[in-house]
C-alpha cells in the first residue's frame, strides 16, 4: 500500500512537471509569438541571446527574466494573469517534488531505524 501512495504521489508530481512545462513552453511563449511577436523575437533572438536555456522551462534566459522577475506586461492584461499561472504551477510542482523526496527520504530512514 505505501508503494502505491509514492507511485501515485510520484504520478501526480511529474504530471504537475509537465504541466507546467507544458504552460510556459508552449501557452505563455506561444501567446507572446501571436500576439507580440516583435517583443517575442527580441526575447528570443534579441542581443542577449546567448543559446537555449537548458535550466528552465523557457527557451531563452531572456524570455524566463521576462516571464519570472519582469513587471512589464507590454499593455496586455492577459500576460501578467498568464505569468502568475505559469509561476504559481511551477512552485507548486517544486513544492509537491521537494515535498516527496523529503517524505522518502525520512520514510527510509524510518524503514530502517525500525528493522534494526
């Protein structure tokens, strides 16, 4: 029965991952492509373009500043309610991940503190 509850923890995690990735990779940069697309291609292929962006969800450091630290939501309304979204859902995928490993980590500890 504990298999099952981490398996479906675990499950449930990584659809929150791709989720995630899934929002920002394609709902957010898509949207700014459509409607934005001068501000898009200066995220992506603008002068700070330094390659892909291995570590994050976005394609380019450019475009995870604008979507994570950025204020400016270029007179469209839609874009901070889809930032707050794509980030609310990556903490949350984080916290559900950190939250899983730490529980099987002292579940093991436990596990084997009891054979003993």
């Amino acid at each position: 029965m504990l298999g099952l509850s981490f398996a479906i923890a675990f499950f449930v995690d990584a659809s929150l991952i791709i989720a995630a990735y899934l929002y920002t990779r394609f709902v957010f940069s898509g949207y700014l492509r459509k409607h934005h697309i001068k501000q898009w291609e200066q995220l992506l292929y603008g002068h700070e373009y330094r390659g892909l962006n291995i570590l994050s969800f976005d394609k380019t450091a450019a475009l995870w500043r604008f979507r994570c630290e950025s204020n400016d939501d270029l007179g469209d309304p839609r874009i901070s309610r889809m930032r707050r979204i794509s980030i609310h859902l990556f903490n949350t995928a984080m916290i559900a991940w950190l939250t899983l490993i730490g529980v099987f980590l002292v579940g093991s500890i436990f596990f084997v503190l009891v054979l003993k």
